[in-house]
C-alpha cells in the first residue's frame, strides 16, 4: 500500500518550494492536482515529470475512485492550486478516504498564507481562530463576526478583493471602529503588501479602490480590559442598528456583545423605546 503526501506549494514565489516537497513530487508515482495547468507551471519549472490527475472540488467524487486505486500500487501527492492542500479546499476528503481505507498520511510542512498574513500582520499570533472564506451575505457575516466579538484571539479569514470594502465595513460596525485589522495581499508575489491600521481606517482606504489579487484579513481580538457601555451609548448603537432595518433580537445580540452588557437588559431598552414612540 502506497503513502498519500500532503505537499504545500508556492503561494505565489517558486522559490518557497522545499527540497522534500520537490523530491517527493519525483518520487511518487501520482500527482493529484486541484488543476493540472496551474500545477504544470510549477513541474515544469522543477523539471518534474510525475503523471498527474486533477482533483478538484467539481470531480472529487468521481476522481476519488482513481486516486484511492494509485494509492493501492504507490505513493501520491496531493498538491492544491497554492498553499497546503485540505484548507479551504477539497483535499481533506481524499486525506479522510485514506486514513480510513488504511493508507500513511504524510503531511508535508510549506507554503501557507493564513500563516504567513498571521505572522506579517503585527498582530497577536499566540491564539488564532481561522474562519475560512467568509460569507457572502451581510446578515450571515454579521452574525458570524458578532459570534466572535468579546473573543480575545486574533481571526484569519480570507476574502475577495470585490467585498474587502463592504466587509471592512461590517468589521467596523459589528466589531468596532477601533478594532486592529490587517490587509495582506498578493503574500509572496511581486506585489505583496500589508495594510496595518484600525477597521474604520482600512474601511476608508478601501471604499473606493478594490485591491487586486488574492486577500487575506486578520482580525485583533477582543481588548479583555475594554471599558463597559454606558446606558447612553448602548441606546444610541442600538437605535442605529433599528434605525437601518436590523430586527431588535439580532440587533440587541451584537450590541450586548461589544457593550458587555447582557442581551435582555439591552433587548429591554430596544422594547422600551419602541413603546415610548
């Protein structure tokens, strides 16, 4: 029985390829590739002449059959687009299917950007949450950043350059303005750049200029020793919210967070107000 490898490539420079990975990906017998063109680039580069397969998020189905009888008679790799295969990609079937058909599983250390845009970011790297890509729609990143808005870890997302405004936006507004945010694109092109500064200065600097190529954001944490809301405050963020067409529950939930207050005493003050007009 063969041994499935895990190999990280370039997520943008070749030359953050590992002389292991490089060696492995002669040595094994297949290559199974999120997509054979962009892979070719990098085999050709390193004069790599393994077969290769694609496997990707639309064949993985019908391609698990194959790659699982290659592992019968040899090694494969599984190589993604860039990075480390199996986040926020299809690998981590093909890695689950191996494990419990019995094959070795080698994970390969490299390339990755949700560590690298951590590390870059000036930002606590000691506890981190990853969040994946986030969700396209407002109400459901709403609520995904309110479920994380008194947690002190710092969050690693990745994200389209198309709704890096609107998202820097919500981070603002669910988060606060003062919340630290980190911006890294390209990470290890020609082109990388880190834009360092708090949610409402990036949401400035992005609101009319969409970066090009791939994003990747990181959050700061919750500040522990943050000051409690005064009633004052607390009615005036949730008359806001109301005020744009949140519901009360929804709205009263994200103010109680960042106020640390409890949710019903501010629901209370929502139902109080509504009453008194």
């Amino acid at each position: 029985m063969g041994a499935l490898y895990i190999v990280p490539t370039p997520i943008g420079n070749l030359e953050d390829m590992t002389l292991r990975a490089l060696r492995i990906l002669r040595e094994v017998s297949l290559i199974a590739a999120e997509d054979t063109r962009t892979s070719r680039v990098l085999t050709r580069h390193y004069d790599i002449n393994t077969p290769m397969t694609s496997y990707h998020e639309h064949n993985k189905i019908a391609k698990l059959d194959e790659v699982s009888a290659a592992l019968e008679n040899g090694d494969v790799a599984l190589i993604s687009d860039a990075g480390t295969p199996g986040i926020s990609d299809p690998g981590f079937e093909l890695i689950a299917a191996a494990i419990e058909r019995g094959h070795e599983v080698v994970p390969l250390p490299g390339a990755n950007a949700l560590t690298t845009a951590l590390v870059g970011s000036g930002l606590a790297c000691d506890r981190f949450a990853y969040l994946g890509f986030l969700p396209r729609k407002p109400a459901a990143l709403r609520e995904l950043l309110a479920e994380y808005a008194e947690r002190g870890e710092t969050l690693v997302a990745y994200e389209s350059p198309y709704r890096l405004a609107q998202s820097l936006a919500m981070i603002a507004d669910v988060l606060g303005a003062d919340r630290r945010v980190c911006v890294a694109r390209e990470i290890s092109k020609k082109f990388e750049e880190f834009y360092r500064g708090s949610a409402s200065e990036l949401r400035e600097s992005f609101a009319d200029d969409n970066p090009r190529g791939e994003v990747t954001l990181v959050i700061g944490g919750a500040d522990p020793g943050a000051s409690v809301w005064n009633e004052a405050k607390v009615i005036r963020a949730l008359s806001a919210r109301l005020d744009a067409g949140e519901p009360l529950s929804r709205a009263a939930s994200t103010v109680a967070k960042l106020a640390r207050w409890k949710k019903n005493a501010v629901y209370r003050l929502g139902v109080s107000g509504e009453e008194s007009e």
